[in-house]
C-alpha cells in the first residue's frame, strides 16, 4: 500500500494503462509540459513522450474530435477537459456524435475512449468553473460516467474506463485533488458500475458521488454521535452504468433514503435515483426520500456563498436528523 | 500546389478538342488519367446521377420518409475523389453524404433501402438519409451537425499518423461549414500536427437557403481561408471530374509523405433545393440554367467522347448502371421492414442497451 493524493492517482492510473498498451494516448491543454492545470498528469510526457502524451491548442471541438476520430480507427484516447464546464464547448461531440455513433450506425463503430474532466465546485472559481455537470451525461444515451472519491477509486475507476470499449466520461471532483489515501500496489483494475458500501447503519440510507462521499461520512458519523441515528453510506462511484441493486438493497434495509448532490436542484441524479426506490422499494420505505442538492442557482465564487451552497457535512446532519426521528 | 483557374479553361479546352476528336484520341495513350480511370470515374458520376434521382422519385412515392438533401450537381467531386483514393482510405462526410458513401462502393440497396427504412439499408434503418455509413468501404459515416467531422477526419488522420499506416482521412462539407467554428479548430490542428487529412469544400454557392457570399467576410468561403492554416490557396472546378481527380491526387499524395493536411474548395451547384422541403426559390433567374450547362453528367460524357472513346462503351455503361438502380429499387422495396428488436441494440460495445444491473 501507497499513500497517494487523488491527483496523484490520475497519473498513475493513466501511466498504468499506456505502460501496457500502445494503443492508449493521451490528449488535452496543458497535460504535458505543464503536467496539468490541476498537476493530476505529471510526468507523463517524460515517461511516454510528445507522440503519446499531446499537448493541444484551447480547442475542445477539436480535442474530442480527434479522439472520437482516433478512437473509431483504432487508439484507445485519453482526452482532458480541463474544466467540466467546457463540456459546454464541445457538447457536439459528446452528445451527438459519441455517445450515438455506435447505435446510428447499426454496430459498425466502436468507441473506446474516456475524457477525463475537472468537476464540481469548492475551489471559489465562481460558476463557470465549478460546475457539477455529470448529470449532463448521465441523461444522453451511449456514455458512461464515473465519478470517483478516493485515490484508489481514480486509480481502479480509470484503469477501468481506459480498458472499456465504450466511451466513459470520468469526472474528477477538483477540490478531492489534495486528499490523500492508501491505494494497493501493483497493477489495480477496478469494475465500472459498481457502487460501494462505505458505511453500515439501520436508520437511513445515504446515496452520494465525489466530493458529497467524504462528506457524508463525516455527517454519518455526527448522526451516529449526536443524534443516535445509524447511517448506511453508499458511494455511487459510476452513474452509469448504475448500480441499482446496491441502491435498491441498502434502501429496503434501513427503509429510508437520502441522496447527496452538488447539482443544483432539477434533473440531478438524486431525482433519478429516488424515482427508482419510489418505484421499486416503495413498500419498504418508512418515509420520504430526502434530497439534499445546491440551490437551482449558479455557484457562487466567495467562501461564505460556496459554503453555505454546496450540501456540507452539517447541512446533511441537520436535514436528516430533522427528518427522521 | 499553386492556386487553380476556375472553371473556364478547362471547360473552353474540352469545347476546344470536341472539333477535332481524332487528334486528342490519338493522345490518349500519354493522358495522365487514361481510359480505364476515365471510364471508372464515369460509372461513380452516373451511379450517383441515377440513384439520387431515383431517391427523388421514390420520395414523391412517398416511400421515402423524414428529409433528404440530394446530391444531384455534385456528382464530380465524389466521384473525382473517391477514385483517386486507396481501398483503405477513410470518408467522413455531412448529411449530404449519399454520393460520398456511393463513391466508395457502398451498394445501391444499402442506400436506397437505408433512406426507406428497410432492413436491407446500410444501418438496417437506425440511422437514415442523414448518417449513412459503410465502415468496410471506408465510408467513416455521415454527420449532421454541421462542423462536427472536421476534428473526427482529423482524430482519424491521427490514427493513421501514429500507426504509420499511409491512410489518408478525407473530409467532404458545405461551403456553410466554413463559418463553425470547428471548421478553424480542425484546421489549425490538422496543420500543427501535419496530419494526412484534406479537407474537401463543396462550395455550391448557398449555405442552406442563404448565399454565402452574404454571410461570409472572404470571397471564397474555404480556399481565402488557406492561408490562415499556412495552406495554399486551392480553388477547383468541381464540376470537372478530371480535375477533381487530379487535385485529389495531388492532396493524398502529399498528405502520405507526410507533408500534411491540405484544403480544396470545389466549385459546384446543386440542381435541386437544400433539402426535400426547398424548392429553391430563392435563386436568381437564370443561374440553375446556367449551371445545366455545366452538369458534370453530360460534361464527362462529352469528355468521354473527345478522347474517342467508343460511343456504345459510354452508353453501355449508362445503361448497366440503370439496370443496376432497378434492381436495387426493387430490392429495396422487397426488403422487410427493420424488426423491432434493434430498438434495444447495439448502444454499447456488448450489443446492449443497459444503463443498471
């Protein structure tokens, strides 16, 4: 076991998979000489040079495009957003060309490529750079989309969505970057669509992505000190695929659910989610599904504004201590 | 290469030989192109000529749904094009993709039955006039947002690159197209990474229902554009599949040696309006008859004949290719519709649908 900070998995996780496969190359502004924005991809150039790792002018259109292009004869592309926000740039490419080339064309293309993107909010970058957007993939038929919380995750969850043959959007969650943990030797392949059960409790289910993980936990544990309740906290990892029988398992175990996002309010995964426990555990439910989400507004920059938005540890616990009794 | 004359010296040397056909026909041996070529490039104009009228007349059939924009005036850039490439060069090209994926030997059927929504077409009725696709034939698909496959040739050129493999991606769009911004992304990228990809501009004087010299601050839309990427300046007759050919040849040939992408604007028309719904009104008296006169169909023909090219050998082919279009109208029109079963194909690489367990 190594202690590695998430950004420093991103690395290795990229490295792991171009020391094993010639096909793999890497794309995107500022990963090479720079090592990153972020310096989530330090090193790479050095290890796998300038034909491998490709340092792009700020042109999203055109990085997406040549790794769809590239993906559909033969490579296996690594492209970097640099902010999820930009998504907004080259969401063409994404939601119309490769996420649907596969079924449009009968079969005839595959699609095995992953873009990888700085997601979220926390960093007071204001709100066009801290936007939680993976539930904009999560609505187009034909991505998959991860979004891990631990280094070990990042370092397995990428594996993972390199070696997948269908295109994977990975979103890192840019304030989890500094954290550390103990990620295992050696090779780690992690499997896409699998959720995690961090924590065990009877009262109350928490479902909860990214950077909402760390803080779940933390409101579990207040729950469990303070208030006497006992919370399961599930760590999605992957929205799609989803893993509803984990969701759907924990949920009729405790009886009640709380789903934990950065999205703002409409349409964020939480909706999904709740719809089917409502739909399916409805007659295990003792109680309403909570959902706890940022406002349906834009992020705003100060910390005063950024803190008291985003879902926090202490928001969670009073939500869930108010709710269930 | 140097910029190209327009239209009229070639099409005033082809007037020029017609009064002394036995003189040219004897140079036939030393032409650069030669029969055999000639005649292949001939057959592509009429395939493509017979089944986008056939495509036509099966709409006012009604047994072609949803929309449809025809190639019909622009047979001589695909034809030219697609016979100068290798068998495993790749096609990317827009929603009016029918003469592209025809041109690199995708069959009449698979056409015809995809734009009816019959089992027999080229994605089994998934993807419709609009995306038709022949991975085997190098038909890399057909993309409907306009722009969109400017930096997918571009990846696929990369491919190619990183690989070694001599491909050459070749990108067919509108004169519209040069207005997106992925248009400059592609191209400026393409440069700097000096990626064997040529960028084809058919340039048929209107974005959709607008003129594009309305709309566009340079006079011509692609080729004054060159000279941003650190390209030349490359403005063809696009009618004159002979000097398609030739320009094509030219572009693979230096994009294999690794010299990098190239941008060609080919001068066109087409007959009909944008698509199924434009009748074209907007176009001034007058300018479609003067672009009849310059169909590329009857232009090669007379071509075909100047190089003393025996008349029942041009006629022939005219006719197997008609024959050729019956057949696959009535294949077409035979084949089942698709089975609902696809519905739920083919999203992921598994063959599957599913987004939980």
């Amino acid at each position: 076991m190594a202690e590695l900070t998430y950004r420093e998995a991103v690395a290795e996780g990229i490295a792991q998979e171009m020391r094993r496969d010639e096909d793999v190359v890497f794309l995107g502004e500022d990963i090479g000489a720079a090592g990153g924005v972020f310096k989530a991809t330090v090193g790479l150039l050095k290890e796998f040079g300038p034909v491998r790792v490709r340092d792009t002018p700020i042109s999203e259109q055109a990085i997406l495009g040549a790794a769809m292009g590239s993906a559909m004869t033969g490579l296996k592309p690594i492209a970097e957003i640099m902010f999820s926000d930009f998504l907004a740039v080259c969401w063409d490419i994404v939601a119309n060309e490769i996420a649907k080339a596969r079924y449009m064309t009968g079969g005839q293309m595959s699609m095995p490529l992953v873009i990888r993107t700085a997601n979220g909010g926390g960093s007071r970058f204001g709100a066009q750079h801290s936007q939680s957007v993976e539930n904009w993939a999560m609505m187009v038929p034909g991505l998959k989309v991860v979004a891990p919380s631990t280094p070990a995750d990042v370092k397995g969850l990428l594996a993972a969505a390199i070696r997948d043959p269908d295109p994977v959007m990975f979103f890192e969650q840019k304030s989890l970057y500094p954290i550390k943990g103990e990620v295992p030797d050696g090779e780690l392949v992690d499997e896409l669509g699998t959720a995690k059960v961090l924590r065990d409790g009877d009262d109350v289910t928490i479902c909860a992505l990214a950077a909402m993980v760390p803080r779940a936990i933390q409101a579990a544990e207040i729950l469990s000190s303070e208030h006497g309740i006992e919370a399961t906290v599930v760590d999605l990892r992957s929205l799609v695929p989803l893993d509803t029988k984990t969701i759907l398992r924990e949920t009729a175990k405790t009886g009640r659910l709380v789903t934990v996002e950065e999205n703002p309010r409409l349409c964020g995964w939480g909706a999904e989610v709740a719809s089917i426990v409502a739909d399916e555990n409805f007659w295990d439910l003792d109680g309403p599904v909570i959902r706890i989400t940022t406002p349906h507004i834009p992020l705003p920059a100060a910390d005063e504004l950024e803190d008291a938005t985003m879902p926090s540890a202490d928001r969670i616990v009073r939500e869930v201590s108010e709710k269930i009794d | 290469m140097a910029s190209k004359p327009k239209a009229a010296k070639g099409e005033g040397r082809a007037k020029a030989s017609r009064k002394k056909t036995s003189a040219k026909a004897k140079s036939l041996a030393n032409d650069d192109i030669g029969e055999e070529t000639r005649l292949k490039l001939w057959r592509s104009l009429l395939e493509i000529r017979h089944v986008e009228q056939r495509a036509y007349d099966l709409f006012l059939q009604n047994l072609i749904k949803g929309t449809s924009h025809l190639a019909l005036g622009h047979e001589a850039v695909a034809a030219g094009f697609a016979t100068a490439m290798e068998k495993d060069d790749w096609t990317f090209c827009t929603y009016r993709g029918h003469h592209h994926t025809l041109a690199r030997g995708a069959s009449m059927e698979g056409v015809l039955g995809e734009l009816m929504g019959r089992e027999c077409g080229l994605l089994q009725g998934k993807g419709g006039s609009m995306h038709l696709t022949s991975v085997e034939h190098g038909a890399m698909g057909s993309y409907a947002i306009i722009g969109a496959h400017l930096p997918i040739a571009m990846g696929a050129a990369w491919t190619s690159q990183y690989k070694s493999t001599g491909q050459v991606s070749v990108c067919f769009f509108g004169d519209g197209t040069t207005n997106i911004g992925a248009f400059h992304e592609a191209l400026n990228m393409a440069a700097v990474w000096k990626l064997p990809v040529v960028f084809v501009c058919e340039n048929n004087l209107y974005m959709e229902y607008t003129p594009i010299g309305d709309v566009t601050a340079v006079e011509n839309p692609a080729g004054d554009r060159a000279g941003s990427y650190g390209l030349p300046k490359i403005v063809i007759d696009g009618n004159d599949a002979d000097e398609v050919y030739r320009t094509a040849q030219e572009a693979y040939a230096k994009a294999r040696a690794g010299d990098g992408p190239s941008l060609i604007e080919c001068l066109t028309y087409r007959h009909s309006g944008h698509s199924r719904a434009d009748p074209g009104d907007y176009r001034p008296p007058g300018e479609l008859e003067a672009w009849l006169k310059k169909d590329p169909v009857p232009r090669y023909r007379d071509r075909l004949a100047d190089f003393g090219i025996d008349k029942k050998v041009i006629d022939g082919i005219d006719e197997k290719v008609m024959q050729q279009v019956e057949e696959a109208t009535e294949i077409s029109k035979a084949s089942p519709t698709p089975s609902l079963e696809l519905i739920e194909k083919d999203v992921w690489a598994d063959g599957g649908v599913a987004w939980r367990n």
